[in-house]
C-alpha cells in the first residue's frame, strides 16, 4: 500500500464531500417521504439507501487512496467487465416489468449499466488523452470510439432500457464537445445522428416509448393515458407552492398518485413537500456539484483527469436534467433515476465512486 | 512515488475554454429548469395550494366493477349493484366530530357509530378519503348531497357493490370478499395490491380474484374550501373485471338445495358430469350469505358465523370427511375381484353375522340374506359378503387398491382447499397411534366404517369413472373467462386424469351390480326407480355410523338424538348405461341412506332429465 502523501490530507476536497453529503442525506429523507404508505418512521427503502450511503462513502474514502492515473492503465478490464456484465443481464438477469435490467444474487440486485456509465468515462477519457494534441480529430480517428460505445449501448437497449441508452449517448456527445474535432466532421456526425434516430424510430422504439415520445410532443394526445405521469407529476409538483406543504405532508405523492415516485419521480415528492424553496436549493446544490466539478477538471494536472472529470460531471449532469426535466414537463417521460436523490444501490454507489474520482483528480492536481 | 504511464500533458489551454463554454452552458440549462420550476410551483401554484380557506387538489379513487359471474346456462350468479357511501377528508372537515354528528343525523346513524369507523385519522392519514357510511341508500345519500355545501370535506360516491343474486345459494363456491390482510400484502400472489384493497377471500371470487377484480381508476379535482369541483385535472377510468362462466347449473343448485334444507340437516350436495369433470352442483348446508361480506360485515354478524356449531362457514363438499358407510363396498368389491377373491363362483352365506375370533359382526339384516353372490351382495347392501372379502383380501391390499382408484388424495378440484380423506394401512396406524392394527377392524373397513375417510366429491368423482368405464376426469367449475364484452379469454379444457386400474371384467360386474341396487328387487336405492321417461340409473346408498358398530338401545331413528343419528349418504350415476350425471349427496346425521340420502339424489336427477329434455325441445 503506498504512503499516504501529507499532501493529500492539505488538498482534501472538501466543497465536493460538503455537497455530496448535503444531496445524499437529502435524498434518504425524502425517500421517507416517497416511501409507500406505512407508519414506520423509517421505511425499509430509506433504511437501506441509507445502509448502502454509508457503505458507498466508505469504499469513497478508500478509493482515494490509490492514484487516479492508474485507472488509464485498467480502463479497457474495466469496460471489457461491464460488457460482460450486461451480456451477462441480458442471459440470467430476470424479467422485471417487462425488461431485464439486473443481475440478482441473493439479496443483492446490480444493474449493470450504471456502472457501465464511469466505465465508458475512463475509457473515452484515456482514448482521448492519447490523441495527437496538435491535430483535430476527424471521422476516421472516431471510428474505434463509437465502435467502442455502440457495443454496450445496444445491449442497453436489448434490456430494454432507452432512458439509459440516451444517457450514454449524451455522455459520449459531450466527450465529442470537449475533444477537438473537426467542424465538418461534427456535421457529418449530425447527420449520421438524425439518420440513427429515424432507424430507431422505425426498428427498435417499443410502441410504449414511441406513445411517449409522441405525448410529450403534444400532451393532449392522451391526456388519460401515457400523458398521465407527467400530469401527475406536474400537479404534485405545483402544488407544492412557494413553501410547500411539509415533510410527508405531500398528498398528491402519498396517494400514490405519482407513480415511480421512489425512482424515476422522486423529485415530484421532493418539490411537493418543500415547494420552490427547497426545490431550488437542491438545485443549486446540483449545479454546485456540477460546476465545481467542472472546475477540478480544469485544474487537473493531466489530460486524462481533466477529460475523466468531465467524463463525471456529464453523468450528474445528464442526469439531473433529464430527471428533473421530466418531472417539470420540458422533457418526454424516460426513465432515468436522479442521481443521489433516487431509490437504488447500483445508481447510488456510481455516483458515489464518481465523486471519489472526482476527488481524487482535485487532491493530486499538485502531485506530479 | 511510483511513475504512472500514460500521457501528462499540461492542460492549460488545451481544452480550458472548452470547460469554461461547458460551465456556462450547464449553468443555463439550469437556469431553465428553474424558471420552470417556478412557473408551476409559484405561479401556477397558487391553483393547487392545499389550505383550509383556499383551493385544493383532490384525489378520488373510482372503484373498479367487479366481473359478472355466470352459471353454464349464462343465468347470473353475481353482479354488481351500486352502494350510495359517504366520505370525508379529515383535513378539509375543520372539527371532524360536529361533521360526523351531522352526517349521522342525516343518514340516520349514531354518531359514535361513525366516530368508531373513521377512528382518530392523523398525519397522512387526515389528507385521505375516509369512509364513514356504505351502502346508506339512495335516498339518505340524497339527503347528505342536499347539504354538501354546508359540509366541507364531505363527500358522496356512488361504487359498485358485489350483488349475489341467490343470497346464500352455492356460496361456497362463489367465495366471499374481505379486506386484504397484511400477511397476504407480503406475499407474493397480491404483490400488486394495496393496502385497504377488497379482494375474494374464498371460493372463485379467490381463485380468479385477478381476473374478476378489473382495475380501479381515479381523478384529480380541483376544489374550492367548500368541496365545490373547480376543474378536472386528470381522470383514469377504471377498467370492469372479467366475468366467469361456471360449470353450475344454477336450477339443479336450487333443487338440491332446497331438497336438502328441507331435512333441516346439514350436508352437502356433489353433481359432476362424469364425461368430462364439469361440476354441476356443489352445494354445502347450512350456508351463509356472502352479501354481508359485500358490504363489509359487522363484527356481530361475522362472530355469528364462525361460532355457530352447524359452521356454516365449512365447505362440507370438498373438506367434509366422512366414514363412507355402504357407498365403500364398491372399493371392497374391486379390490376382492382384482386380487382374485372374489370369481364367478364366489358365494357367501350370510346368516345375519361374521365370526372372527371371539367377536360377532352383524349384518344390517338381522334374518340374514342366506347365499349371497357379489351381484346380490351390492344390491342388498350385504355386510358379511364384504367382511369376508375384506379379511381374505387384507387391510393394505384393499388400500393399495383404494389409492389405485384415486382415494386418499385430493380430487385436484381448482376451487379448494380439498381434504385428502384417509386410506387406513397397518403401517399409518403405527405411525398416527403406535398401535398394532387388529383384524377385526378390517372387518368394519370392508363396510366403510373403519378409520377411513373420504369426501363428497371423492365420491362424486369415483362413482363417475366407475359409471362411464373407467375414466377419471379431474373436477372444475371454471368452465371460462371472458373479457366484459363476451369475447373468450380462457377455457378449460377437461383434464383426464387416468383410467381406473381395474380390468374390464370387474367393472362391469360392479356396475351391473350398482344398477341392481336402483332396479332388482330388494335393491337399496329403489327410490331411484322414478324418473322422468323411465330412465334407468344405477346407485348405492350408504350410511355411516356415529355411534361406533354400537348395537343402537333406543330403537328407532326417530327417538335418537339428532347428534347420534347415523350420517346417510346416497350416491348415483344417470343413465346407468353412458351416465350424463352422477350425484353424491350426504346429509349429516341423516339417519338411512335409502331414506335420507337417496330422495334428494333422485329429485336432483329427476330436474337434470326435465331440463335435458326443455333443452332439446327447444333445439
């Protein structure tokens, strides 16, 4: 085990763990709120967030210990497992609500893809820390990442699980923005793209995700039907007002009116029972997160732990708005969790690891 | 410290105005999304703010209708009627008890009454609908409707109630509803349901709950501080359950129920049709009303009914177990043939009793019936004809027999729970008591009075392979699901569950024997003689003593108490040539088998044959 560098200790992230910790315990109380129904004042899905949020910030503090560089080296093992993983959901993983998105082993249940999710950061991030500086990237040098990202994100999508499969795509997208690449070819993947979306459209879109796609274009298609998650959760969240109304004092979600309100909605619960007051804060926190996460990519001493620092906060930030903007009705109905704030150990533990590489690349930008 | 590999190149402007644009751009989106936030929460807001003197959101649930259950003619065995239910939301009430006096002086109730429904809600519980009255009638809601506007935080429902239309007829079949149990919300089976959900508890509505139960919708209302709607928000409407065609004939119920109670016995009625498993009447007396249950019954009513000492509750058809009495012969008789005891030359002289070692055996025919053949024996019901066949054959040959033909397991009827009955062996009486088995109990196992046990519909079920050559169906009375408009879900197909071991032979001379005892002189089951058209039939009766082999020291039936009276079992096959029907009844403590048992059998296939015979007319 190496030496523990004083260093270290000096240049302890602090803001990020103060952040961190402020959304996380946020999120454990209002899984309280979200919980189904019961006169426990703690219900088992809060506890056992809580149980894997002190688990997941044990295994943070143990992760800083070894350099983030050395993660470059392990990049390929590291996506080359969460490719088996998913192969490997899409063999033995049960069908749940109609799609296979877990491996179960006991008690455990991993979904495989969340981790996929800094699995393909590290490794784009090393794949763009070795390209030749001084030139532009054109669509030849592109080939081998889009291979690279196209393999786990069609078994995503097998699973099926399309708000995932989006979110990788962004992530890749924003990887695209922060190389250097030429203008014509972003124009070429333009089009490819646009292209891409229609075979989607008329191939591999589940009608559910199609009627879904079509409502948020214009609600009043089906008011009744798939319209109706995101009536429910604007209502709750409207309703919430300036002040809202009170931890667990959230009619709209305790009538279990709101549906996923544990998972992919628990924003609305959390803007019901807090109003725009605490709403906004837990945004702000966000875009905290966000900036200064952004900002230790900026510092860090190497290319491969600036790109993996962006790498990271794309995940947060994807995720934050793709979540939030569903829940407030600017986005079509995908289900994806709220980073931090949703129900879930896999999602949870991600971006927890995030974090501590986030950490790590700010507490060794002296450190050459 | 060790050297990493891999590239370190300065970041410095490399891609730092790149993450500079990033910052800026992540910052915008959030700005969106505030604004948004905003635009709901604080100005469109307003609309939805819950407080006393503003307007509110309201959330109705609208409660499925329950699917239509039908008997095989298509006549209605349940349906829905609507129930008139008051409601209240604790919060939106100001001081809840001056609102539940009020409530009950209009609808006639007393206000504790109410208070004990309701109880104290608190915490979330204060934000929800709480039902104070069900099923108070149209008029009384009418009344509380009239005043809505001076009751805030009151409200009136019109839901669907289950309606079963012949009250206490083939309850046991239809099942109950009740409110889901904790237990179950854990299980697996209901792990879609919700607490307070009304589920089929018992019989069919149990067993097809999923089906039956549809899916409640609801609505989001916009109200002002007076409960008056403002705006609908949002509405699911529910989804009305599939409805079930039965197996039962809903006339042929009636008749053997209403020929049961007039013995003002309990007991139970078994009808299948023996060409493919479909049961045609099951009946267990006394019943009870599953309307009660509907509504949500009382706490005076229920304890009622699971106290009452004729339990009412029990479904003696499938978990009845009884002594077999006579009806058992049939099994002695197939296993004395089988083994070989029992050939063409066969003969017993009864003189009115059986000797084994020091103890004497009595016939029911105290005079005796002089040489008895096997065919003479089944029609006469000859007791020492079978204690002889049962001591030369052995207690585990008669049971390796008795499990060959189906005894001793459940029928697999779908509607259970099913008692097993009990097939007696020497190594089961070590094993439930640690005793020896002594010979002479043979001796009364032969006759059906010994340690075992069958049920009804064991019964039913093996007279019926008996009577159409040997083929066993398994019993259902889901005949099939359709969806609300009539169009098939699901049907049953029959289930053939395998063919008697027994050969050809054999059969046929317990058969010829069982119509003998309908249609020979001196036949037990003589009442069977009169049916519609002259129809021949073929039967056994049974009666199984209570009182232990006990020489009865009242004399006659009549003067012996009702709960020392024998219990009388009939059970018969129509036509005895390709029978169409086959009906077990028991009434307990009936008395004779003959006397008690066999009239309500004969009425049962008299009603089958005259509505067979309007069927084809009509046709």
């Amino acid at each position: 085990m190496p030496a523990i560098d004083r260093r270290l200790i000096q240049n302890f992230e602090w803001p990020l763990v103060g952040l961190l910790l402020a959304l996380s315990l946020i999120g454990v109380v209002n899984l309280i709120s979200a919980a189904p129904e019961t006169a426990d004042w703690f219900p088992a899905t809060a506890k056992r967030q809580f149980y894997m949020l002190a688990l997941g910030l044990l295994g943070l503090l143990i992760s800083l210990v070894p350099d983030y560089r050395s993660l470059e080296r392990y990049a390929i093992p590291i996506y080359l497992l969460c490719v088996a993983l998913l192969v490997a959901v899409l063999v033995v993983g049960p069908v749940i609500n109609g799609s296979q998105r877990w491996i179960v082993a006991g008690p455990l249940r991993l979904q495989p893809s969340e981790p996929l999710k800094l699995g393909l950061a590290i490794l784009f991030a090393r794949l763009l820390a070795r390209q030749d500086t001084r030139s532009e990237l054109g669509l030849l040098e592109l080939v081998k990442p889009a291979l690279l990202f196209a393999i786990p994100a069609v078994l995503v999508l097998r699973q099926p699980d399309l708000g995932t499969t989006m979110l990788l795509a962004l992530l890749a997208g924003t990887f695209l923005l922060v190389a250097r690449v030429r203008f014509s070819t972003l124009l070429w993947l333009g089009a490819a793209g646009m292209a891409g979306v229609s075979v989607a459209w008329f191939f591999y879109l589940h009608d559910y995700q199609k009627e879904r796609v079509l409502t948020f274009l214009s609600p009043e298609r089906d008011p009744l039907g798939t319209a109706y998650h995101a009536i429910q959760s604007q209502i709750a969240v409207g309703s919430g007002g300036f002040l809202g109304k009170g931890f667990r004092r959230g009619p709209q979600s305790q009538l279990d009116f709101v549906p996923e309100q544990q998972t992919d909605f628990v924003f609305s619960v959390l803007a019901e029972e807090w109003g725009f007051v605490g709403a906004a804060f837990v945004m702000l926190l966000y875009l905290g997160f966000i900036v200064r996460g952004l900002m230790i990519a900026r510092a860090s001493k190497d290319l491969f732990g600036a790109y993996l620092g962006v790498g990271v906060c794309a995940i947060f930030f994807w995720g934050g708005f793709i979540n939030v903007g569903m829940v407030l009705g600017v986005l079509p109905v995908v289900g994806v969790p709220l980073p931090l704030l949703s129900y879930g150990g896999s999602s949870l533990l991600t971006c927890l690891i995030g974090t501590g590489l986030l950490m790590n690349i700010s507490m060794r930008r002296y450190i050459f | 410290m060790s050297r990493i590999s891999g590239t370190r190149l300065p970041v410095e402007g490399q891609i730092e105005r790149r993450l500079v644009t990033l910052t800026v751009l992540v910052m915008g989106v959030w700005l969106v999304l505030l604004f948004r936030l905003f635009y709901l929460q604080v100005v469109l807001g307003e609309r939805f703010r819950i407080s006393a003197s503003q307007n509110s959101v309201r959330t109705h649930h609208i409660k499925a209708t329950r699917g239509i259950i039908f008997d095989r003619n298509g006549e209605i065995l349940v349906d829905s009627r609507p129930s008139f239910d008051v409601l209240v939301i604790p919060h939106e009430t100001g001081d809840l008890a001056r609102a539940l006096q009020r409530i009950g002086r209009l609808i006639g109730l007393r206000a504790e009454e109410l208070r004990e429904r309701v109880g104290k809600p608190a915490g979330r519980a204060r934000f929800q609908t709480l039902e104070v009255a069900r099923d108070i009638g149209r008029n009384a809601q009418a009344r509380v409707e009239a005043r809505l506007y001076a009751l805030p935080g009151v409200i009136t429902q019109v839901a669907p109630v289950r309606d079963y239309r012949g009250r206490n007829s083939a309850a046991h079949v239809l099942g109950r509803l009740g409110e889901i149990s904790l237990a179950q919300l854990q299980s697996r089976r209901y792990q879609h349901y919700g607490r307070g959900d009304v589920i089929g508890t018992e019989g069919v509505e149990r067993l097809l709950d999923a089906d039956v139960r549809g899916r409640d919708g609801g609505k989001n209302l916009l109200v002002d501080a007076h409960g008056r709607e403002l705006e609908l928000l949002g509405k699911i409407e529910p989804q009305p359950g599939k409805h079930v065609v039965l197996t039962l004939d809903r006339r042929l119920q009636l008749e053997a129920e209403a020929a049961l109670d007039e013995t003002g016995d309990a007991g139970a009625v078994v009808a299948l049709d023996p060409r493919n498993g479909e049961v045609l009447v099951l009946t267990s007396r006394p019943s009870f009303d599953p309307n009660l249950f509907a509504v949500g019954i009382g706490w005076d009513d229920w304890s009622a009914l699971r106290t009452d000492p004729r339990t009412p509750l029990h479904n003696r058809a499938l978990q009845g177990q009884y002594p077999p009495g006579s009806t058992y012969k049939v099994v002695t008789a197939l296993a004395g043939l089988e083994e070989g005891v029992i050939d063409d030359d066969f003969r017993v002289h009864c003189a009115g009793s059986f000797r084994l070692g020091r103890r004497r055996y009595r016939c029911w025919k105290r005079a005796g019936h002089g040489d008895v053949d096997l065919h003479r024996a089944l029609v006469e019901s000859c007791d020492v004809f079978f204690y002889t066949v049962g001591v030369e054959v052995g207690v585990d040959r008669i049971a390796h027999h008795a499990s060959a033909l189906g005894l001793g397991v459940p029928t697999g009827i779908e509607l259970g729970p099913e008692a097993a009955g009990l097939v007696p062996t020497r190594a089961w009486k070590k094993r439930r008591f640690g005793e020896r088995w002594i010979e002479g109990e043979t001796v009364s196992l032969a006759i059906g009075q010994g340690f075992n046990l069958w049920t009804p519909i064991q019964l039913a079920s093996l007279y019926g392979a008996i009577g159409n050559g040997g083929a066993r169906y398994r019993p259902f009375v889901v005949k099939r699901v359709t969806d609300p408009d009539g169009r098939v879900l699901r049907e049953t197909q029959p289930q053939f569950v395998g063919s008697l071991p027994v050969s050809a032979h054999s059969l046929a001379q317990v058969r010829h024997g069982l119509r003998g005892a309908v249609h020979d002189p001196h036949g037990t089951g003589w009442v069977m003689r009169r049916l519609p058209g002259g129809v021949e039939s073929a039967g056994k009766t049974g009666t199984a003593q209570v009182v232990k082999l006990a020489k009865n020291p009242l004399g006659k039936d009549a003067d012996i108490p009702e709960w020392l009276r024998d219990h009388a079992w009939f059970v018969t096959y129509v036509p005895a040539q390709d029978p169409r029907i086959v009906i077990a009844v028991l009434v307990e403590h009936g008395g004779h088998g003959a006397s008690a048992a066999a009239p309500i059998a004969q009425r049962v296939a008299a009603t089958f044959l005259a509505n067979e015979g309007e069927l084809h007319a009509r046709h």
